[in-house]
C-alpha cells in the first residue's frame, strides 16, 4: 500500500510536463488521483485522457482512482470501459448515493500513493494544474488547496463559496485565504484523517484542523464540460451544516444568548406597561402588538430548537455508528 506515514517521503516530487508515462502503479506508487463521480458521463473520457497526460508528464509512477456516487446515467459503465484499457485506473462503485465526501474518503481509503491529489469529474478543475499543487509541496507543505483565480460558478455557488471562506476563518486554527475540492494531501495526513470516526466529515475543515502545514495555491477554474451542477440547495445547507456543526458550538451559544437577551427584553417591556397602567392610567396596546411579539418570540424559540435538533440529529448519527458507504463492486 505503499510508504504511507513518511513525511519525507520516497519522491523529491520534481516533475515535467512534457511526454507520457506508461509506469503502472505498484508498491512505490508516487501519486493516486481521486476523482468522486456523479452522473458525469459526458465528461470522463476528455477527463481521463486528460489525466493520463499530465500524470505521465510527472514521470513517477500513479494511479487514478474514479468513485462512482451512485451514478444513474451510465457513467459505470464509461469507467468501466476506461479501467479496461487502463490498468492504472481503479474503480469503485457505491450502492447508492452517499455524497461527495464520502466518495472521497473512499478513495482516500483505496489510495496508495505518498500523495494523494483529488478533484471534481466535471473539469472545472484543469488536470493541467495538478503540477503547481505538487510543485507547492516542496516548500514543506503537507497539504496543499488550489484557490481559483476566477470562479465559473453562479452567483448562488458563489455566494456559498463565501460564506464558507468567512465560517471556516473563524472557527479553524489555521488562517486559510480559500479552499477547494481540487486539493493535494501527503500519505501521512490521509492517514491521520482515516483514523478519525466522526460520520459528517467536511474534509476542509479536518485536513486544517489536524495541525498539518497547509498552504495553497492558485489555479485556473474552468466553465464546467458537459452537465449541470449537482450541488443542490438542500446538498449546499447540509454541507454547511457540517462544517460549522463540526468544529464549533458557536450556534448553541448564540440560542443562549438570544434567550437572555429577549428574555430581558420582554421581563423589561412588561414591567414598562405595568408603571405605565399603574402610574397614568394607560391601557396596554392591544392585539397587533401582542400577535408580532408573540410570532417573534415564537420563531426565536423554533430556531433556537432547530440548532439543537441539528447537534442532536449528528449525534444520533455518530452513536449509530452506520458506515460511510456502502461498495458494490470494485475493479
């Protein structure tokens, strides 16, 4: 499975760019590619014919693992065809869908290169740019994020981008200026990650949060090939979920807070109108004031039970302990 663990390593990951390789992978493997797959048919093969030449630019021995997510589209089937004429490439298929990160963890689990790097089916992530992750590494980094110049994603996804980039600076222990699926990882930081159980796994957060030297650098974003995106609202506020849920409690004391506050406030109104009828005679303002405090208070209280059944739900899901996913086939 490789030298995983040695941070020095076997490689000095010099590279060129120029040529092709026809090294299988073996028990040095130099490089795994992760690539989680989701009904992206139009796009494998310009993707894999893609890799192949840039991988075999480097001159090291690789591997290109495909995680097929459940996919309904044939896209099996395409990679199965790619594994038959390549025998560097491996490929796994989910009984189901069970999400991009799952998806990648499998593959980070299948991997035995010393560096592992991963990134999207849909070529918004160049294969080109592989070598400047790598070529980031020799300055001692063990993780490495590509931050795009400029995103081709909607207004929406990059609206998402955002909010995470702010979420993510302060909750973690690194000041990271973006990160991205397009990523690459030494063996020992995989290794580190493997070994940890939690079920909601945002794998940005975790490679920071490990302690490991991460540093990024910037790559071209492309218009997505073919296809639509699948990162649906529903899938986006999960994942944000995640990543805040995972690393911080900040939510549940911020229901603290709302609670003491509006609680002062209403103690604080309440005995306002009590000298006000007492003193001077004036009537309580009547029923559209009381209908707005009471729908205000009351939407208060649903978020703040809301954040703590989002906690809960988690916790429930770790105690199941149910695996991350489930393999139907490997090839």
């Amino acid at each position: 499975m490789g030298q995983k663990g040695k941070s020095s390593g076997r490689y000095d990951f010099t590279y060129q760019n120029e040529g092709t390789d026809t090294v299988k992978p073996g028990p040095h493997t130099a490089f795994s590619v992760v690539v989680p797959v989701f009904n992206e048919k139009e796009n494998l093969e310009p993707l894999h014919t893609r890799l192949v030449r840039v991988m075999g630019g480097l001159k090291r021995p690789y591997e290109i693992i495909y995680v097929d997510d459940g996919s309904s589209d044939g896209s099996f089937q395409i990679l199965k065809n790619i594994q038959g004429k390549d025998k560097r490439t491996r490929v796994i298929s989910f009984t189901r869908n069970f999400g991009q990160h799952p998806a990648i963890m499998a593959g980070l689990n299948a991997a035995a290169g010393e560096v592992i790097i991963t990134l999207d089916a849909d070529l918004q992530n160049p294969p080109e740019e592989i070598p400047k992750l790598i070529k980031k590494m020799t300055d001692g980094y063990e993780v490495v994020f590509g931050v795009f110049e400029g995103r081709k994603h909607s207004l929406f996804r990059r609206a998402g981008s955002w909010f995470a980039k702010w979420a993510l600076a302060r909750v973690l222990p690194v000041n990271i200026t973006g990160l991205s699926g397009f990523r690459a990882v030494k063996a020992c930081a995989v290794d580190q990650l493997k070994s940890l159980n939690e079920k909601s796994k945002f794998l940005d957060g975790l490679l920071c949060w490990m302690g490991y030297k991460v540093g990024t650098v910037e790559v071209r974003h492309d218009e997505r090939h073919s296809g639509k995106t699948k990162y649906t609202l529903s899938k986006l506020t999960g994942l944000w979920l995640d990543m805040v849920i995972s690393f911080t409690d900040f939510p549940l004391k911020m229901a603290t807070f709302l609670g003491l506050i509006f609680g002062t406030v209403s103690l604080l109104l309440a005995l306002f109108y009590f000298i006000r009828y007492f003193a001077f005679g004036y009537s309580v303002p009547g029923f559209a004031t009381t209908a707005i405090l009471i729908t205000f208070f009351s939407g208060i209280q649903l978020f703040s039970l809301g954040i703590l059944g989002e906690y809960m739900g988690r916790v429930n899901r770790e105690v199941k302990n149910k695996p991350e996913y489930i393999i139907r086939r490997e090839l």
